[in-house]
C-alpha cells in the first residue's frame, strides 16, 4: 500500500500573514509531496510496502545503503509533524503543565524562546530546530537535512523546518524573522502538550 500526502491541518490560507498561502502551494503541495512520491518509488514491489513508516524511518537510519529511503521517509514524517505545529492565532505563551515544564527546564518562556531561536537558526544549512523529550528531560536540539529525533532516542515534542524552502518566499534570507513568527503567532501548543502527555 503506497504513503499518501497526509491532509493538512488546516485550509492553505490559514496561517496567512505569517505563512503564505503561496508558501504552503510549494511547501506541502511540492516539497512534501516530492518526498512521498520518491519514497512510494523506493518501496514499490518490496516487502516494505506492508510497513508504517516510523519502521521504515528506523531500519533506514540503521542502513547506510538506504540513505535515499530514510531521507525520504524521515522528512514526510517531519513535514507531517511539522504542519501540526503550527495552527492559525497560534503562538506566544503555553499555558498551564507545559508552561510549568518550560518554565523548569529552562528558567522561563522567555528563555526556552531565545535558545529555541538561537538553535534553529544556527542550524548550519537545511534542518530544522526541535523541543524533544529525553531521558524525561525537555532539551532544544538542531537535527541537519532530514535527521529526526525518534532515531536518537528522543520523542519530538515541537518543530521548524529551518530548510530555505520553508521559508524563503516568504522571508527570503531572514530565517531569524520566520523563526521569530513561528514562535510569536505560529506554534500550536496544544499538540506540544499532546506530544508530553
Ligand atoms: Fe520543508
């Protein structure tokens, strides 16, 4: 049975200003579905077709002939989690347990934003900025390419897509602008603390 581009969240124009229809069009309706169709190539005819793709993001990582696959497979599961990050009049403070939880690990909102900012856009090149769980202790770490935290050990708690496609026509250069909207009007904290619970 072959993937399938996962519906978004909500309709394209959803998260206008701070995300652009137009930006959606290429960035869901191009980039990720580019990564499910070359992932359905990859797989067709292969016992793999009948496995989840977590599975096959896990054995890929673990096998260095199937770096292709995991690229693919790895950054479908990115983009999917990425657009349930957002969410239209998002952004700003969380609120009640994991706004307790940030507030422990990193000493406050405002502290989480800055090293959440900080991470994603040092992000050398392509990647994305991440909140993940480890060990029971909320960490920001930046993965490169198509690197994803469910092959490190860590549960993926809340992303941005730092790649120049997530961004570029929108903010051109400015990564440290769309970084800051995402935080400010952008991030859907409900499925951050659906993502702890
Ligand atoms: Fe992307």
């Amino acid at each position: 049975m072959a993937f399938t581009l996962p519906p978004l969240p909500y309709a394209d124009d959803a998260l206008e200003p701070d995300y652009s229809a137009r930006i959606i069009s290429f960035h869901y309706g191009k980039h990720h579905k580019t990564y499910v169709d070359n992932l359905n190539k990859l797989i067709a005819g292969t016992d793999l077709e009948s496995t989840s793709l977590e599975e096959i993001i896990k054995l890929a990582a673990a096998d260095p002939t199937k770096a292709g696959m995991f690229n693919n497979a790895a950054q479908i599961w990115n983009h999917t989690f990425f657009w349930n990050c957002m969410k239209p009049k998002g952004g700003g403070k969380p609120q009640g347990a994991l706004a307790a939880q940030i507030d422990a690990a990193f000493g406050s909102y405002e502290k989480f934003a800055e090293q959440f900012k900080a991470t994603a856009v040092g992000r050398f090149g392509s990647g994305w900025g991440w909140l993940v769980l480890e060990g029971g202790a909320l960490k920001i770490v930046a993965t490169p390419n198509a690197e994803t935290p469910m092959t490190k050990g860590q549960v993926a708690l809340l992303t941005v897509d730092v790649w120049e496609h997530a961004y570029y026509l929108d903010y051109q250069n400015r990564r440290p602008d769309f970084v800051q909207a995402f935080l400010d009007k952008l991030v859907n904290w409900d499925f951050v603390a659906a993502n702890l619970a």
